[in-house]
C-alpha cells in the first residue's frame, strides 16, 4: 500500500487543538478523495492514530510508511519544530525526495507544508529552503496560519480555499511516483530540529508564581446592566460563555479573549515565563494570600496575580485582594485583562471598573508607574509582552533585595530557591512552545535570547 500523503503533526498539537488537527486531516483526506475519485479509501491518507494497533512497533511501522507513501503533509507549528520526532519525520522523508532527484534526476515537491501557526525565527536552513505559502492560499493563511481559519471560521471559504490547494498539491506530486525507500531505522535518523538553544552567558531564571482570581462556568452570570439593549446575544449568554470570557470547571480554564485562546490565559501566562527562562507554580487566589508572597519572596520567587475583573469584588477574592493591596509586595505584578466581550465605553464598563478600583485601592494609584507592576484593562495585543516585562521587573528587584552591599564589593549570588544556586538541583522548566514579542533583558541591559521548548516525544 502507498498512501497518497502521511500526516506528520506534533503531539502537542494535536493534544491541544485534537478537534481542528482531526477537522483538516478528515477535510484534506475527504476533498482529496473527491478530486481523485479512483483512489480507496484506504490508500489515500496515513496517520498514526488511525493506523498504528495493539502491539505494532510503532517506530518500525512509521519508518515503514515514510518509505512508501507518496507525499508527506507537515503541520507546521512552533510544537512540530521543537520535537524531536516531527524532526526524524522530515528529515527522513526529505532524505526520500533528494534520493529520488539524485537517481532520477525529478525533482518532486512531495514535501508538502502546511502552516498551523506562525513560526519561530530560528529555522534550519532545510527547512527555509521550501516554500511554505503561495498565491491563493488566503491573507490570514498566511498571517497567522491554518490554526487562525479553523478558530473563526471553520466552513469558511478561505479555509476551504486552502484544503483544496493543499489537496491538489498531494495529487500532482502523488503522481509522480517517488522513489521507495528502503527499509531503515528511524530511531537513528539524526533531524534537523529541534534547533540547539543558544548558550547564555548570564541567565537570570527563577521561579515566578502564578496566582489566579477568575469566574467558573457554573458561577452565575454578571448582572445585567439596566441600560443594556435586551437580545444583545454576546451579553445574554449563560453557561461558559458569558461576559468575561469563556469558563471552565477551575479559574485556571477562564479565558477573556476572542477568539477563545486554547489553552487559557494561565497557560498562556505559563508560555510566556517559560519562554523567557523561568519555571512556574499555581495557585488559586485565596485568604492570607499575603502570607503566601511574602513567602515566595524569601524564596527568592517573584508572583503575578491574574485577576479576572469581573470577580475581583466577589465574596470569593475580595478579601486577600484587599489584603495584597493593603500590604507591600514590591516583587509582585498583578494583570487584570479587558475580554474581548467586556462592554465598551459606557455606565456598564465604568461600573465595572469601579469595581476593580474599589478592590485595589492603594495599587490603581500605581497603574501608569513606569515599572509596571500593576496592569489594568490589557488587552489581547500586548497581553504577552505587558506580562514579560512584568516579570523581568519583579526579577530585577528581587535580585537588588539579594544583592549583597557589603564593604568587600562582592554581590551575593541570586538563587533559584531557598538557600540560593547551591541549594540543590534546578527546577525543571515547563516544556510550552511559546514566542513572545521582543527580547528579554538581563540586568546590564543586554538582549537575552529566548529560550526553546524542551524536546518532546514527537
């Protein structure tokens, strides 16, 4: 059996978006069938979940499928770039194709890529080597990826528009007959990715403690302003999706902005500390959450407070905000998002904000200090870049609190946890792709580079 295209995807893809990776797969494999009516069933598409049964070394039987199939489909995505095995995967079929050109002198473009979600700067020189856009494929294609049609509008025609280009691209090139290879294993196959990370010269990581105050799904729905026009569907909305955002079962699934980001604002806040070096813990907001920083900072751990703005008054969080508020944290940030459906300019938007401000009385005074430690009504634009420099902040005042200003001159050396670097080994970092706008600073005021995802199984 020669497939017309194996589906090499990362893992983490999947595991997050399962419902628009199996959407494209089915649509691609559904439009590809259509186009080319004489192919079966199972001929037309590979893909390991759908194949791969009890007991089959799944290895050999993708080495096996990436020697026979006659195009590969490659879902790219800062998660497939940074594991190792989508970098076998396109290596090894790479390999196939440049073979295929030595032996018969065609060259085949049966490396077929499709962008899932824009892409890190640092790419190997192979993979730059082949286009990954062309004409007709839609501007927000190729802005922001795949992943963006299938979140705004999944039976679009944009999106359709791009299945049927990638489809026709599987059918013309699956028809030219590439070259099998032998059987090999792809356990030794060396990728071209994941890309080294950079050697840092002075890392600045630590551990950044997340605490959340968010609304729940079974939470009842704010109340409804008194002016508010009756059938506005946005604000009308029960269950979990309602003003504030999109809830969950825990505050940590509360996500503000539209298009719903997927995963949360929690974990999207866990991206970007872990892009920047740092390792992450999480915490409901609750009582003696004062106690609870003040802790963190002898821990030589900096906190953020997510907040969201329609339950910082609620019985829930009203008092250990006020409690922050009234106390000093001068290594802690707090950011309260505007959501996407959160009212515009108006009596509704001013109470709403009344609300905030009453809970954070000392702290509003702060909201346009140049540190920028306490952050109000951040939008979806800015939201990564406002909380990098929070965190880079917070960290460079925790590194002046354990600065030794003794008369030998010498500065004491910043832990990562109690007793400082010596203390024991360094806490593992969460292994997110994430790609925040603009570098990080180290205390001499010299760029740092970010830092890549850890590998992952595939």
């Amino acid at each position: 059996m020669r497939p017309y295209f194996f589906f090499s995807y990362a893992r983490r893809d999947y595991e997050a978006e399962d419902a628009f990776v199996d959407q494209f797969f089915n649509d691609l494999r559904d439009e590809l069938g259509l186009i080319e009516p004489s192919a079966g069933a199972d001929e037309i598409a590979y893909r390991d979940t759908e194949r791969l049964r009890l007991g089959d070394n799944w290895e050999q039987q993708l080495a096996r499928m990436l020697a026979r199939c006659r195009t590969m489909v490659a879902l790219y995505s800062p998660a497939y770039f940074a594991s190792l095995y989508c970098g076998k995967e396109w290596t090894a079929f790479r390999g196939r194709v440049r073979r295929h050109e030595e032996l018969a002198g065609d060259v085949v473009p049966a490396l077929i890529p499709v962008l899932w979600e824009s892409l890190p700067d640092a790419l190997p020189d192979e993979v730059l080597k082949i286009q990954y856009v062309q004409q007709g494929m839609g501007e927000t294609y190729v802005r922001s990826g795949l992943r963006d049609l299938l979140r705004t509008d999944p039976l679009g025609a944009e999106y359709r528009q791009v299945v049927r280009v990638v489809a026709e691209r599987v059918r013309d090139a699956a028809g030219r007959r590439l070259t099998e290879l032998p059987d090999f294993d792809l356990g030794a196959v060396r990728g071209y990715f994941p890309v080294a990370p950079p050697v840092r010269s002075a890392p600045t990581a630590g551990m950044v403690r997340l605490f959340v105050a968010a609304g729940r799904a079974s939470d009842p729905p704010p109340a409804r302003s008194a002016d508010r026009e009756p059938g506005d569907a946005a604000a009308d909305r029960d269950g979990p999706v309602r003003r504030g955002g999109w809830y969950g079962a825990k505050p940590w699934h509360w996500a503000p902005y539209h298009p719903p980001t997927h995963p949360s604002l929690v974990v999207r806040a866990q991206q970007v500390i872990t892009a920047a070096g740092h390792t992450t813990t999480l915490e409901e907001v609750a009582p003696g959450l004062g106690d609870r920083l003040d802790q963190a900072r002898e821990d030589n751990q900096v906190s953020v407070l997510l907040v969201d703005p329609w339950v910082a008054g609620s019985d829930a969080y009203r008092t250990a905000l006020r409690e922050y508020d009234e106390q000093n944290h001068p290594v802690t940030g707090v950011v309260v998002p505007v959501g996407s459906g959160d009212p515009a300019a108006g009596p509704e938007r001013d109470a709403l904000w009344s609300g905030v401000r009453g809970v954070f009385r000392r702290s509003w005074l702060r909201r346009s200090d140049p540190e920028q430690l306490f952050r109000v009504a951040v939008p979806r634009e800015s939201f990564d870049n406002q909380l990098t420099i929070m965190v880079t902040v917070a960290q460079n005042k925790l590194m002046d609190d354990n600065f030794d200003w003794g008369d030998d001159g010498e500065g004491a050396v910043f832990g990562l946890g109690p007793g400082g670097a010596e203390a024991g080994p360094a806490m593992p970092g969460l292994a997110v792709p994430a790609w925040p706008p603009g570098p990080r600073r180290s205390p001499d005021g010299a760029a740092v580079p970010l830092k890549g995802e850890h590998d992952d199984v595939r």
